[in-house]
C-alpha cells in the first residue's frame, strides 16, 4: 500500500485529504491499482487557518477557528456563547489547565453538588407521594362523610372507600 494525495495540495490551503492505493506493479504492463476507501486521513494545516471571529462562514470554520485559538480565550467568544456544544468543550478545556489539587476540588465540590440535589430530587418525591397519600386520604373521608349523611351503613361505607370502621366512626362523630 502506498499514500496518494486525492487532489492537488493548495498553497495556503488548510485541509487535505490523503487516501490509501492498493498497487499491483507488473514489469509487462503498467501499475493498475484501486483505491482502498476504507481508510482516509485528513489533515489540517492550522497556520494556513488565517479566518477572524466575524469571518467564519459555517460550523467547520467554527471547529476551526476554536481548536486554533482555544488557548488564547480568555472569555468565551460572542459566536460561542449560546451554543451549548462550543460552551461544554471551552469548560472540559478549562478543567485541563487545572492542576491536580485544584482538580480534586473541583470534582469534590461537582460530587458534593450532584450529592445534594439527587438528595433534593428524593426529598421532593418523598413529600409528592405523602401529598398524594393525604390528598387519597383526604378524599376517601368526604366520601364516608357523604355516605353517612345518605345513611349508609358504616359496612357498607367501609367497603367502598377501603377506611376502616373505626375511622368512619370518628367522621360520625
């Protein structure tokens, strides 16, 4: 296998693409060969990038334009603040200019973060589900009420809304 360049390389030009050829050299009769497609390599010249902020036409620039100015961001960029990809990959790259203790804060304070509002979450579906049981349970006594002041009998009030005598007993009361 040998490396063939698919177009002709531009001056100043930023990507290239190479592809792999399968060559069969036969000394009677001239090299034949295909092109094996299922590897490609692509190449980026970055200093050929010359592109400013307000220049970039489409989200390869973008990508572009990001990877080669990434460590001289000092503020996230206009183009990149409302898009929630570019903001995720500035902070990724943020924590790897950390150094180990800082790091280990960092992932302290995240667990303890994530710690407290899984805490909540729970807290939040605990007190729902009560909610829930005393508004069941709420409901169930006006029925009985209700019942008993159509002079149901109390088995009977018992049985359709699942309370027990005792608690129908005390809405009687």
């Amino acid at each position: 296998m040998i490396i063939e360049i698919r177009k002709k390389k531009e001056e100043g030009e930023v990507v290239h693409t190479y592809t792999l050829k399968n060559q069969c050299i036969v000394i009677l009769s001239p090299a034949e060969g295909s092109v094996y497609d299922k590897l490609t390599f692509i190449h980026l010249e970055m200093p050929n990038f010359t592109k400013k902020e307000n220049e970039l036409e489409n989200r390869f620039d973008q990508w572009l334009y990001f990877f080669k100015n990434l460590e001289t961001f000092t503020v996230i960029p206009e183009i990149f603040k409302n898009d929630i990809v570019f903001t995720e990959a500035i902070e990724k790259a943020e924590l790897s200019r950390m150094g180990e203790d800082a790091l280990a804060t960092y992932y302290a304070g995240l667990k303890e973060y994530r710690d407290n509002n899984s805490k909540i979450k729970t807290a939040k579906n605990e007190g729902l589900k009560e909610g829930e049981e005393i508004g069941k349970k709420k409901e169930k006594l006006e029925i009985a009420k209700n019942c008993i002041e159509d002079g149901m009998g109390i088995q009977k009030i018992a049985k359709l809304t699942c309370l027990s005598e005792e608690e129908i007993r005390g809405i009687a009361l």
